[in-house]
C-alpha cells in the first residue's frame, strides 16, 4: 500500500512480494481456499470503508468530469460489491492449477521424472477505473499461488486502497502472507513495474488498446493480453440465411466494444444479391451504420468502406461489409486484416468449414455461431484473467491456467549421466508411469 | 536460397514461407512423414554435393584462421552426414504433435468447443557454424507442421545452400511445398528476420550467450531458448558423500560446456570439514580448477571466489565452491544467482528435498542425480528444438511441443449468445466429452 517513487524502493516491494509468494507457492489447496474465504468475509466487513471510499473517488471523478461510461465503471455500490465478494467466493470454487501431474516418467530404474504446474511467481496486473477489478485477480492470484502487484487507475485510488486494506486484513489470520498482494498508485510506478524483469513474471494490462501495445512494446516481462479484436464473420455461399443474419446481429449490436464482436462482414458472391439487402434491414434495424466496397454498394444503399475501414476495431455499432468471390479470398482478407482473436463461417458445406476452420490464423476458429461465444466463461474455464491473440500458448481465453507455469523435478539415487555413454551404456527405459 | 538485402524482398520470403506453411499445416501425419522420408532419401542422393561444399567451407575456414571448436562443428563428413540422415528418419517415427485434441466440451446442445494443437506457422532459426543443424531442424518443423527460415553462420553458406537444395529437391516430389523451407545466407538478413513479427512466429537462436541476449532485446517475435545456463549442486548436510562426490564430478567434468553443468557448488557447513577434501580431491583429479569462499578456503587450499564468481558460466572446468549455514542459505543463493536452467541436491532427507524442489526457481529441480540429465532426449523428448529458461511455457528442454499452439475450435447450429440472457435465459451445460 506505500505509495514510492523510485525504483529501489519499488523493486523493494517487488522482491518482498517475491517473498511472500514463495511460500504462498507452497500451501495446499484448502489453504488458499481459506484465504479466499477469510478475504470474502473481510471485504463484507469493510462493506461500509469501501462504498464510503468509492463514493469519494466517484465524486472527485465527477468534478473531474469524468466521461459517463467511466464513471460506469468506477462505481461501485452495495450491489457490485456484494456480486464482486460473490465472484471471489466462486474462485474458491474453481479447481486448483496447480500441482498438476503433466509427465511422470520413468527414466531408468529409480530415476523419476515428473512434470508438475506451479505458480509463476509474481504476476502484475494494470487496469482501469474499474475497482472491483482488485478483488477478481486478488483472489486469482492467490488461487494460483502468485503474489500480485496491482496498479489501478488514479481516479479509483481511494477505493483500491479501502479494497486492498480490507484483502491484507482477511489474510492476516490466513496461511497467505499479505505480503503476497500490494497495491501501486502513481503512474510513475507503471513505467517502473514494466523494468522489473527479474522480480515480475507477467503483466496483464487491461485497458484500450493503444495502453496494451505500450505496455508490450516497453516490457521485457511477458505479456498476457491483446491489443485489438478485429473479428470478422464469413457468410459462405452455403450459408443458411436464417442463421446468417441472427448471428450477424447477435455478433454485432450485444455488446458491440467487446474484443470479440464483430468490425467486418465478408459475404460470398453468390449469396449476396439475396442475403445482403435482409441482413441490411435487420442490422439498420438495431442501429447499425454500414459501410461497403463497390460491389455491396451495388446491391444496398450505404456509405464506401476505405481500406483504412478493414482494419480498424470500431468497438461501436459500424459494421463494414466486403463482398468476397470465394472463400480462399475470405481467408485471405481475414489472415491480413485480423487480429487472430476470433473469426467465424456460416456454411451449411462440410468442406468449406473445414477449409476455413483449418486455414485461417486465429485463436478462435467458429462455425455456425456467434463470435461472441469467445470468452473464458462462455468456455467453462470459470473465470477469465484474460484473452491472448498471441500465436504461443497460452492463447484465446486464459482461465487460471494463464497463472500457472510447470517445472521438472527428477529425483534418483545418486544416478549421473556417465552410465548412459561408452561401452557398457545404459539405455532409459523411458516408460511412462502416468 | 535467394540472398537478398532489402527488408522488401525479405519479407516476400517470409510470406511464401507463411503460404507454403499454411498448406503444410493442413498435411496428414502419413504426408508429413512421406516428405521427411523423401528429404532422407534425397540427402543420400547429394551426399557428394553435401561433403564437397563442407570441404570447401572448412577450407575456407582454416584459411580464416577458424577456432578448433567451430572447426569441428563445422565439418561435416560422410560419417557425420549418415548420423544426420538417420536423425532425420528418427524425426519420421516421433508422434505427429499437430491435431491433438487438449479440451473437447459441449458447451450447450448443439455447440462443442474444441481445442486443437496447431502449427505455429513460421519458425525463424539462426544458428552457429553446424551445417547438420539444417538437417535436424527442417525435419522437426515438417513433422510440427510448421514453415522454417534458417540462417546458418557465414563459415557453413556452401554446406547450408548444398542441404537446402537437397531438402527441396526431396520435397519437390511430396505433398509438402519446398518452399516450406527457405535459407538466408548474410547478416543483415538476420537483423531484419528479427522485425518480421508479421511473418514469423517463432525465434530459436543457437549460439553463444551473449548472441542470444542480442536476439531476446531485439525482437518483438517470441524467442525460444536460453542466455545463460548458471547451475548449482548443494550438498545438504544429510547427503551421502559418496553420491555427492558421483554427482558433482558428473556435473561438472563430463561436458563442462554444455548449459546443464554446474558452475558453483554449495556445501552445508555440517558436512563440509569431512567432504570438501575429499570432494576436492576427485574434482581436481578430473582438472577443475576450484575457487572458493573464506569458509571453504578454511577447509582446502583454493584460491579466493569473488563476487563475480557467482554469476559467471565458466563453460570450462571451474568450479566455484561455498559453505552454506542451513537449506535455506543455499535457496536464497540459488535464487539470486541462478539462471533457473537446472538446479540439483543431495539428500537423504525427505524433508529438505521437498523443501529444495519446492522453493527452487528453475525449469528443472533435480534430487540425487546430475544436473546433465537436464535435456530433451534424456527426458524422452525424441528431440530437442531448445532448452528454455524463461518462466512461461515451454520451460525447460523443449520438444516438438514447443514447435506447436493451439486453437479453439467452436461449431455450432445457429447459437447466439443474446440466448444465455434476460428473463428466459439458456444455461451452459460445460459437459467435458473427453
């Protein structure tokens, strides 16, 4: 909770962070899990310190004049706190990552190899005005074993301070030092935590864009997260027409600056003089403003799309619409243009969803359904530290696997490597015990 | 083969590489195999052409005034060229790591989430003078499904540009498109490699530590492998003094340059009076020089460790030795010093091993046996692409797993997610069909 200004002092903290994740890195599962429980009942008891404190932070940020879906975000009442304490009970729930047997091998006769999930060790996590951000990871942190180190927005610093006060309060009677969790608060500690190669082992960055591709473009600590979801979805000529507008519309207008609606309609030749003019009617209808290329301009009343519109992330209701001569040229606008996050065919044609599910570079790869459906819950992963369009694992929605790495550990009887070369060399068994 | 300068015309590569790829990633197991047989068969039939360009280069090289060590890696005789050949049969026989199925869920009736190992795309290889690196690695990225851009040393271009042309005279005859494997041959091609995150998806530097370091600050790519290998033996005060002598001459004399042999050892202060003489006494009758710390110097005639001796990779039979006061001292050691590759104790108590495994920050966590286990076909990996010592997976030594992502695959019949709200909301079902 110190607020510094220089690296030493802030590399201080990380190290003690280091420390305290450690041994955080060491308990069992019912541990944690009572450390989850004992931060649940703490925020409830610090229910009044914290709304008070918001309520401070909603007042300076109106002042401020903060804008409206901000301010959204900022506030946090009775209600968002009480699902917020819900939402880290339910992480208590959620099978533990770590400790997991991935290899158990045998080497030879008494050499043992095991590979076995660990923690990372210290996770940093960034993120916008949004305070009930602080008890989510808090609580996935801890559940994986990792200490964090939390920057949140300026104009949420009260709250964040009354939440993390009532979170080191919790642990305080727990196995988990409270050590294992710390919150920054100066801007300055961002650009400080992002050099911290030695002391951090991710940075999850959650805000726009433009902040995330800072963040990995000034960090030589790993980086889980995405810059842009440019998602597209692929009407193929086979496509039931039914399902191609519904699911145009649920991909577009739901919760149009979520990362995985929809910016780009691609629509097959054959298909388009029928289709396009429905589809139209159905997403002006729900407040959609089109934009196309000359050959949709043909058959519907709407603006030109330019080349600047296929790549751009509206994250708003504007939907930009290309007429395709085949699917291999979907493919190929969709693997220049996006953002290998989520992308989507409707066809009624096995062959073609093949083709596209196998061809296209993305994490998420759909077919007859919304793009929309990427995402860590809608996956069942229970809950979501983020989705990655990275090519290398952990890639798309990263549930608490995304907090957990694995070491080897082999254990033997005083074998050395010696005995596996020259004449009378010994051969692994490599037999597998798993 | 083409050698180009400008970054244009590099890049042009680098996409017929992605293309040719992306045809590759959509190979059956027998398609791959078939080619990799293929390539076999055709560096048989160039072997002459293959050995009479090494000549030339070691020719060249010894003009050059070329080291011993990189002479010997450099020449490739009919010997050695068999050897590489039955390598890349053996890469042949290895599990096709493409198209395994890692979730498989019926998220509601009629949507089933998948994900599936894939290709990553594009790999990018810059290595040391070993002209049968080409060999070994283009196998390993066929069988992973993946395009691979190799850039060898300027001492092997004659025996690179003989292989490659043999690779692609192989292949010319299979599913998989020559163009699948590309060589560039000056320097500057590999400065601008290392911007083409676009195009290339993976980095494996092989080299020296100082040249990988270069490749980790300047590339925003994903690079696989490892700077420094700095790894520590402690002999516990419960350790069998026999094994412990075994042990550390093991890891330090077999191979004293590979990255997984030991450059500093620490001794429990229990056990060092009676074991440092005798331990002392076995290295040096293997030729390691030994330093050590005042306590040590107490126990043996050696010359004075620095501070400096802690963090050097001697890559050479030197050995830096300290007396340590309890596990945790040589933890704490081991965690500030280290370079998390392999990290080893000798033990008979449980306790302590469990306590060593745990709190050790390595890829590799070892109990009574040699650090020098630490690898890929010891591990029963088949093959080895990398050892990794970053955090994150893969860590460790790296298979063909490391050559492959995944991605998730969602098929639906219509599903919107508009369903799974309001007043009359769907409910997942998250059933695990695996």
């Amino acid at each position: 909770m110190t607020s510094v200004s220089n690296p030493a002092s802030l590399q201080a903290i990380a190290q003690t962070t280091r420390r305290a994740a450690q041994t955080l890195a060491t308990l069992s599962s019912q541990q944690k899990n009572d450390a989850i429980e004992a931060i649940a009942q703490a925020l409830g008891r610090h229910a009044d310190a914290i709304t008070e404190a918001n309520a401070a932070d909603c007042e300076a940020a109106l002042a401020d004049g903060i804008a409206k879906p901000l301010y959204g975000r900022l506030k946090l009442d009775n209600g968002k706190l009480a699902e917020a304490i819900a939402g880290v009970r339910h992480v208590g729930t959620l099978p533990d990552p770590v400790g997991q047997l991935q290899i158990h091998r045998e080497l030879d006769a008494g050499l043992v190899l095991k590979r076995v999930s660990c923690p990372l060790g210290v996770v940093g996590v960034i993120f916008e005005s949004r305070p009930d951000a602080v008890m989510q990871i808090s609580s996935l942190a801890i559940k994986s074993g990792n200490g964090v180190i939390l920057k949140g927005g300026r104009e949420a610093v009260r709250s964040c301070r009354a939440i993390v006060t009532a979170i080191k309060d919790g642990l305080a009677t727990t196995a988990v030092p409270p050590e294992a969790v710390e919150l920054l608060t100066t801007r300055e500690e961002t650009l400080e935590m992002l050099t911290l190669e030695q002391e951090i082992d991710l940075i999850i960055p959650r805000g726009s864009n433009a902040f995330v591709r800072f963040v990995q473009d000034n960090t030589a600590i790993p980086v889980l997260g995405h810059a842009e979801g440019i998602c597209h979805l692929y009407l193929d000529a086979a496509a039931s027409p039914d399902q191609a507008i519904a699911i145009a519309v649920d991909a577009k207008v739901g919760y149009p600056s979520a990362c995985n609606a929809i910016e780009t309609l691609l629509i097959h030749q054959d298909i388009a003089p029928e289709l396009l003019p429905r589809l139209a009617e159905a997403l002006r209808g729900r407040g959609v403003e089109l934009r196309g290329d000359a050959a949709a301009q043909r058959l519907v009343a709407l603006s030109a799309a330019t080349e600047q519109d296929w790549s751009t992330e509206y994250s708003d209701l504007v939907l930009a619409i290309r007429v395709v001569p085949s699917l291999e040229a979907a493919v190929g606008h969709i693997n220049h243009y996006g953002s290998r996050h989520t992308e989507a065919i409707v066809t009624e044609d096995d062959d073609a969803a093949q083709a596209f599910l196998s061809r296209v570079n993305a994490a998420g790869v759909f077919r007859n359904c919304s793009t929309r459906f990427s995402d860590g819950f809608r996956y069942g992963f229970g809950a979501e530290v983020g989705i990655s369009t990275q090519t290398m694992p952990p890639r798309g929605p990263v549930g608490l696997e995304g907090l957990v790495t694995y070491r080897y550990e082999v254990v033997g009887d005083g074998h050395i490597v010696a005995s596996y070369s020259g004449a009378a060399a010994k051969v692994f068994t490599h037999r597998d015990l798993l």
